[in-house]
C-alpha cells in the first residue's frame, strides 16, 4: 500500500498532481473564484508549505536555484507591500506556487503530466468552440465570438489559456516525436500549429493572444535555427489569413479603448498619484468604466510607480537571460502569457486567478528548468538530511 507521506510520499506526490490539474481546469468552471483560490490553497498551498519546511536546514537552499530572479521578486514584492498592503498576500501566494512547482517535480514529472491533462482538456474545449463558431457564422450578420463557461468566459482568457496549452504539446510531445520524421512532416505540423492558434484567435477574436503566440513563434524560430523558413511560413500564414477573410473576425470590435484607458491611468498617475511610489490598488474606474488598465505592466507602473517598474523590469531580465541560456521549452510557453499580458490583465502579483495558468506556472518551471544543478543539489541535501534522521 502507498504511504500517504505529504513530505516524499509517492501517493502524495501524484495527488498534488492531480490537484494541480484540478485548478488549473477550474478556471474552465461555473465556479468562484473564492472556489479556486481554496483549492490552491488546500490542496497545494499548504502541501507544498509543509513539504518545504519539513526540511529547515535545507529550505533557503530552494532560493539558490535562481538567485538573482529570487532577489529581485523579493524587493518587487516587499515594495509592493509596502506601497499597499494587499500585495502581501498575492506575493506570498505566488511563493507558495514556485514551493508548489519544486515540490512536483522533485520526482520527475508532475507539472508536466498536469499540464498536459489540461492542455488536452483546452484541446477539447477550443474543438467544441470552433464547432460553435461554426454554426453561428452563418447566421448572424456580425462575427461571432464565442465564450466559454467560468472563469475563463474572457475570450481573451480562454484564447491564451488554448494557445498555451497548444504551445506546450507541441514543445514537450509533438516536437520530439517529429524530429525522427521526414522534414516536410515538421513543417506540415508547425504550419497545423499555427492555423490552429491563428484560429484561436479568430474564434475567441483575441488579438492579445495572438500576439502572444507571435512571440512564442519567433522565439522558437530563433532558438531553433529555423529563422528562413520559419518566415516563409509565417508570410503564408498572415496571407491566409487576410485573403481569407478570417482577419476580418479580428478587427470585428473596431479600435479597443486600451489607449485612451492607458492615457488616462498615466494622468491619474502624474498629477493625483505619485509617479515614483504609484497609486496602489486604490479602485478607481478608468474612464469612469473600467476596474483596470487593460495591461499587466501598465498596472504594474501605475500601482507601483516607477520603482516598481523598475524593480519588475529587473525580474524579468534575470528570468529572460537565465531561462534562455538554459533553452527551457518552458520559456517559450511562457512568451504566450508575458506578451499577452501587454494588453490585458490587472496586473501580474495577484492571488489565484486564470492569469497563473498560461504565465506564472510556465514562468515558475522555466526558472526551476534554467536552474536545474542548484535544484538537484536540493533535493540531494534533504535527502542527506532524510537519511541522518
């Protein structure tokens, strides 16, 4: 029989699993957010807090897996806290998700095997959508958008949640399997790949995320060596896609209001705010409308102010530059969410939202990925510490 250990128990370790899983497709449901925030919470905040502090001697030894992004996240979040309060919480939520990540894949694969599960799960989801778009074209006289039930009834949501799930399939299944294949086969599934989220777009008339996967698109080229006819590809693709009438579907709403939002929280910031420390979370409607600025680090610089521009600017260098030396697949899961979030969003540090799925959990392997031998001599000193009792 398993031994139902939350400290290296195999039983506990596939069902964090399981529960990772489980929030992650939550945000697919007709359940609150209070909802999903207690299934983080129960099912993998606490684990993963006992799991780590079942072995103090060894905990800041976590930390050294990334040192400079663990740094400057932690001056971001103290900053934060200090310009308002309610940071707090959201930092250390997200602390309790990069324990989470560790704590999984201290056996192998246990992210990865989540992720997949709910990437299938998108799969099944965006085919129903596209049927639905299907049979709706034809009859309305607009195009149609389609949106999904629970939390990720924001079709830009759902479309950056699809495109990233569809993302990693292709990196951590699809990729490999490929490479053994004729060349034209590659080609043939990379093109697939992208009518897919090009279409993902369309469906979901999400033009963040498409974005999104434009940089997943080119950062894959490059990384890849595939620049030359990874641009005659993506030529085809923006030709089909305006000769064909589909990118219509994308302009179908016109000009958004992002920039006029953006003007206005850069006034609110400047003349009623201070630029240096910002404005807080201090509820006001941009343009009278509107709970925030439609973009992750224009909130960031008017919540924070400059300095907490800066201070996430410098977060993300030492993500950006560790993640890409280290050529994790999970980087360029992540590209989705981080260029997506230009346009989009209240913010990045916050509690439980749909949001962790396509940017903070990719963003927190890839740091666990680009650190990997600072994570192996981890978990070798909690098991020395296991073993002397």
């Amino acid at each position: 029989m398993l031994k139902l250990d939350l400290r290296d128990g195999r039983a506990a370790y596939w069902l964090a699993s399981v529960m990772l899983f489980v929030f992650c497709v939550s945000f697919y449901t007709p359940i609150s957010s209070k909802a999903s925030n207690n299934i983080f919470y129960i099912g993998l905040g606490l684990p993963a807090l006992a799991w780590w502090l079942s072995r103090p001697r060894a905990a800041l030894g976590l930390f050294r897996v990334a040192p400079a992004f663990s740094v400057a996240y932690a001056l971001l979040a103290a900053w934060l806290s200090l310009v308002d309060i309610a940071f707090l919480k959201d930092s250390l939520y997200l602390i309790a998700l990069f324990l989470c990540c560790a704590m999984l894949e201290r056996r192998g694969h246990g992210v990865v095997a989540a992720f997949c599960a709910f990437a299938l799960v998108s799969a099944g989801l965006f085919a129903f959508a596209v049927f639905d778009w299907l049979r709706l074209v034809g009859t309305l006289d607009v195009w149609p958008r389609v949106v999904l039930s629970g939390q990720g009834q924001n079709p830009v949501y759902a479309a950056l949640l699809t495109i990233s799930s569809f993302t990693f399939l292709w990196l951590f299944f699809l990729e490999r399997r490929l490479a053994s294949r004729p060349r034209w086969v590659f080609w043939g599934a990379l093109a697939l790949l992208t009518a897919l989220c090009g279409m993902c777009a369309v469906v979901f008339q999400a033009r963040s995320a498409l974005i999104g996967f434009a940089a997943f698109f080119v950062a894959y080229l490059v990384q890849r060596r595939l620049v030359i006819v990874g641009l005659i590809l993506g030529t085809v693709a923006v030709a089909a896609l305006s000769f064909s009438g589909l990118g219509e579907a994308l302009l179908e709403r016109g000009l958004s209001f992002r920039l006029d939002i953006w003007h206005d929280a850069l006034r609110r910031l400047s003349s009623d705010c201070n630029v240096w420390v910002g404005c807080g979370k201090d509820d006001y409607r941009f343009l009278g409308q509107f709970f925030h600025a439609h973009s992750a680090y224009v909130s960031i610089l008017y919540e924070g102010g400059a300095i907490g521009l800066a201070l996430f600017l410098a977060m993300a260098l030492a993500f950006f530059v560790a993640a890409w030396r280290s050529r994790s697949r999970w980087l360029l899961v992540a590209l989705v969410g981080w260029v997506g979030v230009a346009t989009t969003t209240p913010g990045v540090i916050v509690s439980p939202r749909t949001l962790w799925v396509f940017f903070w959990i990719p963003t927190l392997m890839a740091v666990l990925e680009s650190g990997r031998p600072a994570l192996e001599a981890y978990y070798r000193v909690r098991d020395e510490i296991s073993r002397r009792g």
